[in-house]
C-alpha cells in the first residue's frame, strides 16, 4: 500500500516561507534504516515518522530524522506535527479550538498547546523538556572564524561570547557583530570539525542583536553542513537552547521575558520563532517555543 506524507511549512503563517517539514502519519511497520531513507529522499531539514504512542494517554510517538541522522528532539517538528494532528481532529470546525496534543519523544514528553482559529494561522507552543545545559567550552574565535569564513574580530558582540548548550540537542552559539557579517558567513568545511567537534551534532547557530524587523531580539542563521542540514531556514531546538546563552549574557530579571527570533531570511525562508524565557531568583527556569505552520503538499510513497 502506499504511504500518505504531507508537508507543513513551519515559523511562518505564509506558505513557501518557513522551514519545510514531511510528516509521515503512519509510519508503523517502518524501521530505523527505511526512515533515514525516506528523510534523504525528501532531504528537508527534517521529516517526521508518527507512530502510535506508548502511553495510551498520549497523542502519538514520534522519531524525528534529518537527511544524515536521527534526533532525540527537535522543535519544529514538534510544533509542524502537533498542529497536523490537530487539525486532523479539528480541522473542520466553524469555531476557535483548542488542543492538548501530547507527543513522546528522544528526550520524553512533550506537552503541545495548539489554537486552530478560522482565518489565521495554526499556532503552537511547547514547554521546552529539558532546561538548557552548558555543554563545556566553545572552540576559540579563530577556529570559529576560519570554520565561517569571517575574521577572528567579528566573532562577539557586547559581552556575548560563543557557548555551547543543549536542551536535548547540543549547539554551538556563535555571537557576530551585526546582520552584515552574518550575511557573510557560510560553511568552510575543511575547517568545520575542528572548530564545531568530531561528534553527533558538529553544528553552529550564529546570531546578532540587530535584526531585518523591529519586533525581533535576534537574527540567526544555523548551519550543521555534517549533518546533511546545510542550513536551515528555522531551527527550534536551537532557539530552546539559546535561552541558556541569553540568561547567562543578558542578566534578565526575574519574571517573563518574550521575544522573536528571526531566521531563514538569507535563505528566502522567513521564520519566526516565539521564545519564551521566565527567570525565578536569577535562574532560568521554563523556556517556551512557539509558531505558526500551514500545510502546503499532501502524497503517497509509492510501494
């Protein structure tokens, strides 16, 4: 029999913009090597194998693929997929709803809140599973600039300095002076694993306080060319992550601190992310990702 998919662009309310996600509804009777197959074939920044879940209570079990490896947690994959299933349930409905979708992933679950509203776009957020972690020390400025084709002094900006955290999934945070610079970066790969590791996740996520629109605190732009990702247009396990960089340069008071981040514009894929930060007694202590996504293809996998 052939195998339904369908598409969703995601961090974005506009179709053909956002960062492109396949969702395989049924992928029972699939195993770990047919999955990395068809995410190569369809060779998005990630594809998405639903199965059913291990707990009956929950909506669904999910194993998350780029076109080079499996993930244990990624978030646009996480907010594509809870609002296809919601609108599977829902979708027709006249009337505003709103939905628990429940998914079991790497890192555990995760709670998903979706709001389906005629005439906009579905939206959803998720309280990040794991708090972010330092994950020891990025490499120097040097190695970093030369892996990125920028001089050593456009590395930093204020008093942010590259970091590495994980919250499920490790980055590598590299701050630049301003959107020209990050313009200019791009993958040199002779120079990639000594400066971003000989691990699972060789990555980079750069980012600068200057930003396309107004209403976003950061630009960014992530590169994990090791990975199969060259780049990718929108990337939420990095925006979680991030969260751990920001409180540890910005000194946020206690309280809620809610803020964009932009991505995907050197691309041609304008994302947004909602990042969502609540700091108690000078501790970080929940982060929230959110967006919009809009279908755009549905198909079979031919037998």
């Amino acid at each position: 029999m052939p195998r339904p998919f369908h598409t969703l662009d995601v961090f974005t309310d506009t179709r053909f913009t956002g960062n492109p996600l396949a969702v395989i509804p049924d992928a029972a009777g699939l195993d770990g090597d047919e999955m990395q197959r068809i995410a190569r074939e369809f060779n998005l920044s990630e594809t998405v194998f639903v199965l059913p879940p291990d707990n009956p209570a929950h909506s669904a079990k999910l194993r998350i693929f780029t076109p080079g490896r499996e993930l244990p947690f990624a978030g646009h994959p996480t907010v594509g997929t809870a609002i296809h299933l919601a609108l599977q349930k829902f979708g027709g409905s006249d009337h505003e709803e709103d939905a628990i979708i429940v998914l079991e992933e790497g890192v555990g679950p995760v709670r998903v809140g979706v709001r389906l509203k005629p005439g906009v776009a579905p939206f959803a957020e998720f309280d990040v599973p794991v708090l972010p972690e330092e994950q020891g020390a990025a490499s120097p400025n040097d190695r970093l600039a030369a892996a990125l084709g920028l001089a050593p002094n456009e590395i930093g900006f204020e008093n942010h300095a590259p970091t590495r955290f994980s919250s499920g999934v490790p980055f590598t945070f590299v701050p630049v002076a301003n959107l020209e610079v990050i313009g200019r970066a791009g993958p040199q790969l002779q120079h990639w694993r000594e400066a971003f590791g000989d691990h699972d996740h060789p990555n980079a996520f750069l980012y600068c306080r200057q930003s396309v629109h107004q209403d976003a605190a950061f630009h960014a732009r992530m590169f994990a060319p090791t990975m199969g990702v060259p780049e990718d247009p929108a990337t939420g396990a990095a925006a979680a992550a991030f969260a751990g960089a920001i409180a540890r340069f910005d000194t946020l008071p206690d309280g809620v601190h809610s803020g964009i981040v932009e991505q995907g514009y050197e691309m041609g894929r304008v994302s947004n992310i909602f990042q969502e930060i609540e700091m108690e007694g000078g501790k970080l202590t929940k982060v929230r990702i959110g967006g919009h996504a809009v279908p755009v293809m549905e198909g079979a996998i031919s037998d």
